[in-house]
C-alpha cells in the first residue's frame, strides 16, 4: 500500500449545514487519484446515498461501511439501545482498521454527531484520535 501520507494527522469536520462528508469524500478522491486506499465509516447512516455507488468506481480505493439503519435517530430523546449497539459497532471497525493499517486515510463519518447523540462517549472519540497509528490519515465529521 503506498504510503505518502508522512506521520499522518487528525482533521475535524464540523458546523451547522452541508458540506462535511462531501469535504471527507473529496479528500478520499483525491487520495485514490495518487494510489492511496480510503476506508469511510459511517456512523448513523444506513440509507442509500449516491456517494456509495460513486466510491465503487474507485476500483476498491475507497471504500464505504455503514452503521446505521435508514431512519435517522431523533435529538434530544434516549438513545435507542440498537442505535448505540450499531454505534458500538463502528467504532469497533474504527479500531479494526486502525490496527490492521489497511488503509491511508480513515474517515469516521458522523463520529463526531454520534457523540452529541450520546451514541458514543466523548472519551470513545478521543480514544479513537489517541489510538489513530503514524502513517494514517484520520477524518472525523459531524455536527
């Protein structure tokens, strides 16, 4: 896997409006343009988006896991125990990929609005930036 990314760093994809995870997919475009591998995983998001048949022309290069189911989660109520348990789970796959190394760039999409969802905790989102290995680009995006 070519590895051009030097030390690697942490970026943050926040505020109110669009634009997070399209910012997060140009990065990854641009990535796959020079050889590097992409692996975005969504938190909260289960519905058919174009930007998932859009990274299956990259060839591999970029690849796309969901965890969440189609219905968006409502603010402010309980989080739902099968929202959390499908939040658990992509955080899971955070550390697998990060352990495993399989890929340039991780971007953890919607980490940061699982948080404010109390999906996950804020310490499971600095974990994740503590743990992130040298040579791996690490995106997290949100409100």
């Amino acid at each position: 896997m070519p590895s051009s990314i030097g030390r690697g760093y942490v970026q943050i994809y926040t505020g109110g409006g669009k634009g997070k995870t399209t910012a997060a997919l140009g990065l990854a475009l641009r990535a796959a343009a020079h050889g590097l591998r992409t692996c975005i995983v969504q938190f909260m998001k289960g519905q058919q988006y174009g930007e998932l048949d859009a990274v299956r022309m990259t060839g591999g290069l970029v690849t796309i896991e969901q965890f969440g189911h189609p219905d968006f989660c409502t603010f402010g109520k309980e989080p739902d125990p099968a929202d959390v348990e499908r939040a658990r789970a992509g955080l899971k796959r955070v550390h697998e990929v990060m352990d495993a190394g399989s890929c340039n760039i991780l971007v953890a999409d919607e980490l940061a609005t699982a948080c404010l969802f109390r999906l996950v905790t804020e310490e499971d989102v600095l974990v994740v930036m503590r743990d992130k290995p040298d040579g791996m680009e690490l995106v997290i995006t949100g409100r």
